[in-house]
C-alpha cells in the first residue's frame, strides 16, 4: 500500500506544473502589457505551455494557454527559445548564454558557456548589460538552435562574430557538453530547421539569416536561391511527406517556395502599398501559414492585421483586419484588452513576431508593441493574453507586463486610491487598492501623454494633485539623447482637483520640456503651494502659486542645457538637486559629468556640492529626517572595468562635505529610500537583477528575496504593512511582496550565475 501511494504521489509530482511563489510571494501588479514582447514558441508537446520574451529582460511562460504567466530571469534579454522534442520538461532559452530548464521552465542551469569556463560577467555600460566572458569559448555567440526531432542530445547551433565576421554551424550530441564545428557558415544565421522527415542518420538541416538561406550538405552550405530582396526580415519553413514550404519576408513583402528556392512567388494580399512584418507557418502543417501585415487599403481606408493561408501560400485571406488609425475601431473578432480601448487599435501595431503550434495549426500567437493576441480557431477570433477586466471597473495584469514604472503613489486621503507613474502608457489609477487598473491622463495634453514622471499630492487640500509629463521617456537613459538634442522635448505640468481623475495643463512660463520630477514644500501656504520640477536640459522651475506660474531658477547652475532629473527637500528646507550624466563613454572630470547642487534660498542659487570621487552619475538622493547632514546618494557606475566604477550608494554625514560607500555590490543603483515610519530603515534597487535594505542607516545591506528583475528602479514602502515593498522596474512593471524571507535559489540554478554574488 506504502508503495503504491509513493508511486501515485511520484506520478503526480512528475505531471505537476511548476507554481512555486517567489520569496516574499512576490506578485506583479497593474494592468499588463505596455512594452514590446518577442518570440512566441509553442510547446509540441502542450498546446497550453508557451514562452515569450521582451525587449526589457523578463521571460515569460503559461500554463494554461494564455490565461496566466510566470515571469523569469536570466540576467538578459532572452533571443530564443526551443523546446526539447521528446522531454516536455525541457526547454532552452538563449539569454547571455545558453540556459536549460529540466523541470518546466522553473529554474534554468547554464549549457554555454560551461560554468566552469567563466571567468568574470562584465557588466559596466548605461543598461548594465550582461557579457559573460568564459575561456574556452569556440561558440562565441550563440544566435540559433535546433534539437534532433528523434534524438534530444543532438543540438545543431549557429555561432559567431560579427565584428569579426566569423560565422559557423556547430553540432553536439551530448547535450551541449562538447561540439564540434560542422562547417563555415556565409554570414549570420538566426534560425535553424531540422526536416523531421528526412533519415536520422543524415538530417536534413536548413540555415537561415537576413542575407542568406541554406542547406547543409556533405561540402558544407549549398545556399538557396532566396526571393529579390535585399534582407530577410523574418522566414519560416514548415515540413511534411511532401518536401519543404519555405515562407520569406524580404523588402516588407512575402514570397514562398516549395520547391527549394527554384521558383519563388510573391503573396498577394490585396490593394495597396502593402508591407508585411512577421511570418510563421506549423512545423508539421506547413500548408498552414500566417502573415502580419499593414497598408492592405479598401473602402477609402487602411487596415493592419494577419492574413492567413491553407494552401501553402497559393490563396491568403485576411482574418485580423483592422483600422490602422490610431482612432479606429478594433476588428469585429478582435477581442483586446485595455490598449486597443485606451489607445485605440493601431497603438500595438500589427505583430512583431507570429509562431503557429507544430501540431495544430489553427494555433497562433501574435506578439506587437504592448500585446500578446492568441487565435485558438484559426484566426476567426483573437484575444489578448496580457491584461483581463476586473468587473466593471479596470484591468488587471494576466503576468505579462513589461512597462517602465517610475513610481507607485497614494493619494494620502484615500488609500485605496493608488497610482503608477509609467512610460508609453501614462498613469494608471487604482481605486479599489491595486487590484484592478484604468488609465488615468484624461485632460494631459495629448503630446504629453506618453510618461507621466512622477506626481505628487497636496497633503492637505483634499483631491488636488499635480503631475509632470512628456512624450519623451526611458529618461536619464542616453539612447534618449545620444543621436538628438532637447529641442523637441514637449511636456510639462498638469494639476488635478478631483484626485487624479481628471487633469489641466498647468505650466505658464514653462518652456517645453521633459518635466521629470516635482517637489512640494510642504511647509508653503496651502492656497499658495511652493512647487519645484526639474526640466531635462532645462534646469529648475519654481511656482510660488500652486503651479498657475513657474520660474526658471539656475542661478549658480554650470552645466549648459542641464539635464536636471531630481530634486529633494530636507526637513529645514534646504534643496538638493541632481542633474543627470551626459557622457557615457566612462570618463570623468568633462562637460558631460553630471552634478549635484545645494540651495538653501528656495532655488534662488545654487552651490556646488562635492561628488563622492571617481562618481559623476548622481540618480537618487535621500535625507535622513532625523539628521539632515546624512545624505545617502545613489550613484551610476561609469563604463569601465568589469563592474563599472563609481557606482553604487554612498553616505555623508556632514552635507556632502564627505563621503563613504557603503553599497558596491551593485555599481548601477537608480535610487535609495527611506522608510517614512523608521528612518534606520533604506531600500534601493538598481540595474544589476537585485533590490537592496538596511536596518542600520545604510552602514549596512542585504539582499531583498524575490526580487530578481534585472532592471529595478526604485523601492517604496507599503504605508499599510511595514513588511511589505513596491519595487518599480525598468520593463517588468511593479512588483509587491514582503522584504523578509528565505533567500532561496530564484530561476537560476547555476550558482555562480545568481543575482547579487
């Protein structure tokens, strides 16, 4: 009888889905979506499990056919992923190395390069990118995969080096232990088919790449004559008993083959300048294929969306058809969530990237710009997979979330009310605690409303808040800044006396800008509220009305277009004011250095405050209430060594006269803060996969459990539980959980691969 009940429990463990909560019992909380997700790849051997990926770092996986996703870390942005043909528990995913999951994509063990190979991870640019650098390393980097249909240690890989322009095909048939070179590949390859049909003694392999399309033979890549077109954008290839269907996107515009590349025809979808963007066809029907387009024109107007075909691309229909105006109305079988109903139906775009299932082709995902749609009938319906409606209120996350959120605020006479500050989709209000989300930018000027920065909150004056916004967004990131200057920086102030609701332009003598941040005196009159904003290139604004006027005060400010990010207030009114770094490059001691000033006239001058050396990065300030000669200033590492150099937290205790580091572990930390009901204890997060307390001051840090987003911004205190933390992220939404818990493997079961070591 013992035996039998450990033989029921043992088979049911081993069909289990893996559910374990993060420590903490992190959770992430929002409305989903809102960021560009990649990479859809169906299980062959559950329809209901799937991956996808995003351009933020966080991996995703369902089980439950879209429902519900877990998200995942492995330290980068994951560029594909493949499943093991035999083994429903195994999967691979291609993130700064090769990753294998054995137990359903619950924890992940690096294949390439080998662990022992590795010698440091380098990680000193603005992002914090990871780069793993290992000795040996014949592979370099690996950008394709495929498994043997028939044996799942034979992996056949496509590598190399671009800047060298070294390209290969590679083969390993013992699970990625050791490889062997096959044959030089004519340029970069990025994906891999293996003909399941053909004998497993001699497979059939093709090789594919933005400017190449190839058969492996026994004297290496017999290329295929490909479509005229100057890159292939996207391709698929489907097999059956009959041969290879060969589906390209070349110059925005499709053709097929089925007779290996001989002959070539061009897909007809209809009338006008039609482009089309991402192709994919089942592994095993490839009769069956499915092509995102825009520009298709009937009736006097332009429609985006997916035509399909059955007939191996002879006859294609479109079964996603939309108005692609931003203000047009979303298809009859089109059943999105928050976006298309905020943004309307061309705010997602047509899909990025498609995947059909191998084993149904009536099976479909579509990923865009802030959406995953999935057709389960054969494109007669889609729906979204990233967001669901709580009752008749808003919109919840479904795990998919990849927004940038600056920060998550509360309106002090309403705890229930609750708002995220976010890039692309502008801010978001709760009224029933978090649990469900609407957007909340009804009034902001339309070309402001792509980032709400921050808002703050009149504490005494019931329902009246303000906000700063602008199209601009992912700031202080340089990619915003590298290539163009501020002069078309828009956005500005909004002032709201209905808590949030509701918004009104409120920016006189305020040049356009990117308004990052604002501050409230609270110890101003309140029909006459003192408020201070930062404008990046711009400097400091100051209104001494309640926001109806503002001033520029730079008085004292040296940098010429001052890319002001921050500003804090200490308890006797003195101001500190942070301008972000303009160079990258990992120098110091230039005009593109960034600062840190001091007023303690209400921004009427400002003194330079000296910067912690070997820094020029200052990106978060805290002042101890108890003590406002303590500061804790966060700080962003510069682009040399490993690490990065000047980065971290570090701490004064005379104003700034002097400072200590006290964090280094993490070199890239976006802010510190304090909790407002215990001032010993501090929090930070950053770029390096780790958020951060103290209990001590910042003498001190230990790693929060749970967390382990590779882009963190910042942490804030949950008023109504002094156990429990929001952390913003740069991509992966807002996680909510508690601070103490077991510091347990998380995702990654390579040890020398984990967060915070």
């Amino acid at each position: 009888m013992v035996l039998l009940l450990l033989r029921i429990a043992l088979a049911a463990l081993a069909f289990a889905t893996p559910t374990d909560d993060r420590p903490g019992n992190f959770k992430i909380i929002g409305p989903g979506g809102g960021g560009a997700m990649f990479h859809p790849t169906i299980s062959p051997h559950d329809p209901n499990t799937v991956l996808v990926s995003c351009d933020m770092t966080g991996a995703y996986i369902t089980y439950d056919g879209g429902k519900s996703w877990r998200m995942f870390n492995l330290r980068g942005v994951v560029e594909f992923f493949v499943f093991d043909p035999k083994d429903k528990n195994v999967m691979y995913a291609q993130a700064t190395g090769l990753w294998r999951s054995q137990d359903g994509g619950e924890t992940w063990s690096l294949v390439y390069p080998k662990p022992s190979a590795v010698k440091v991870i380098r990680m000193n640019s603005d992002h914090s990118d990871e780069d793993i650098i290992a000795d040996p390393d014949p592979l370099a980097n690996i950008s394709a995969m495929a498994v043997d249909p028939e044996d799942s240690k034979t992996f056949f890989v496509a590598s190399g080096n671009r800047a060298k322009g070294v390209f290969a095909l590679f083969s390993s048939h013992d699970a990625g232990d050791t490889w062997a070179k096959l044959t030089d590949l004519p340029d970069l390859a990025n994906k891999i088919w293996v003909n399941p049909h053909s004998p497993s003694a001699d497979r059939s392999l093709f090789v594919g790449g933005p400017h190449f399309l190839g058969k492996r033979t026994s004297s290496g890549i017999q290329k295929i004559s490909a479509p005229s077109a100057k890159s292939m954008t996207d391709i698929s290839v489907g097999f059956s008993d009959k041969g290879e269907v060969f589906y390209v996107i070349g110059d925005e515009s499709t053709f097929v083959s089925d007779d290996e590349g001989a002959n070539w025809r061009r897909v007809e979808l209809g009338k006008g300048d039609i482009k089309t963007r991402a192709i994919a066809t089942s592994l095993r029907h490839p009769e069956t294929a499915y092509v995102s387009y825009r520009g298709l024109e009937e009736g006097g107007l332009k429609y985006m969306g997916v035509g399909k075909t059955t007939d191996s691309g002879h006859a294609w229909k479109p079964v996603w058809k939309e108005d692609s105006d931003m203000a047009g109305k979303p298809g009859a079988n089109i059943h999105d969530a928050w976006i298309t109903e905020r943004f309307g139906s061309d705010w997602g775009e047509n899909p990025l990237t498609m995947t059909v299932a191998d084993q149904d082709p009536n099976l479909s995902y579509g990923t865009d710009l802030g959406r995953t749609m999935i057709t389960t009938d054969g494109g007669v319906t889609w729906n979204a997979a990233y967001s669901k409606k709580i009752g008749e209120g808003g919109w919840t996350t479904t795990g998919l979330d990849v927004t940038n959120a600056y920060g998550y605020h509360f309106d002090p006479f309403d705890q229930n009310r609750q708002f995220i500050s976010t890039t692309d989709i502008g801010l978001f209000r709760s009224e029933d605690g978090g649990k469900s989300w609407m957007s909340s930018t009804k009034g902001v000027p339309r070309d402001w409303t792509n980032t709400t920065y921050w808002i703050v909150f009149d504490p005494k004056v019931k329902g009246r808040a303000w906000s700063v916004n602008s199209w601009t967004h992912d700031l202080p990131r340089p990619k915003m800044w590298r290539h163009s200057g501020i002069a078309k920086y828009r956005g500005g102030v909004c002032i709201s006396v209905d808590g949030g609701r509701t918004w009104s332009q409120s920016n006189d003598g305020m040049e356009p800008t990117a308004a990052t941040h604002i501050l409230l005196d609270p110890t101003s009159p309140s029909d006459a509220r003192v408020l201070y904003v930062t404008g990046f290139g711009r400097g400091v604004y100051k209104s001494a009305d309640g926001g109806k006027s503002w001033k520029l005060k730079n008085s004292g400010i040296m940098q010429k277009e001052p890319f002001a990010w921050r500003i804090a207030r200490d308890g006797n009114g003195v101001l500190y004011l942070l301008i972000a770094r303009r160079s990258e490059d990992g120098s110091i001691g230039t005009d593109g250095d960034g600062a840190l000033y001091r007023s303690t006239d209400g921004a009427e001058h400002w003194t330079a405050v000296t910067m912690p050396a070997g820094t020029n990065a200052p990106n978060g300030l805290a002042v101890d209430p108890d003590n406002t000669n303590r500061l804790y200033l966060a700080t962003w590492a510069r682009a040399k060594g490993d690490h990065g150099d000047g980065g971290g937290i570090f701490l004064s205790e005379d104003a700034g006269k002097t400072w200590k580091q006290v964090l280094d572990r993490d070199r890239h930390i976006y802010d510190v803060t304090i909790d407002p009901r215990d001032p010993k204890v501090l929090y930070a997060a950053g770029f390096e996969s780790s958020a951060w307390r103290s209990t001590d001051r910042g003498e001190h840090w230990s790693r929060i459990p749970g967390f382990n987003f590779k882009w963190g911004h910042r942490v804030i205190p949950d008023p109504s539980d002094p156990q429990k933390v929001y952390i913003t992220t740069f991509g992966g939404g807002v996680w909510h959980g508690t601070i103490t818990n077991d510091d347990r493997p998380l995702d990654i079961a390579t040890p020398e691969l984990r967060p915070g070591k």
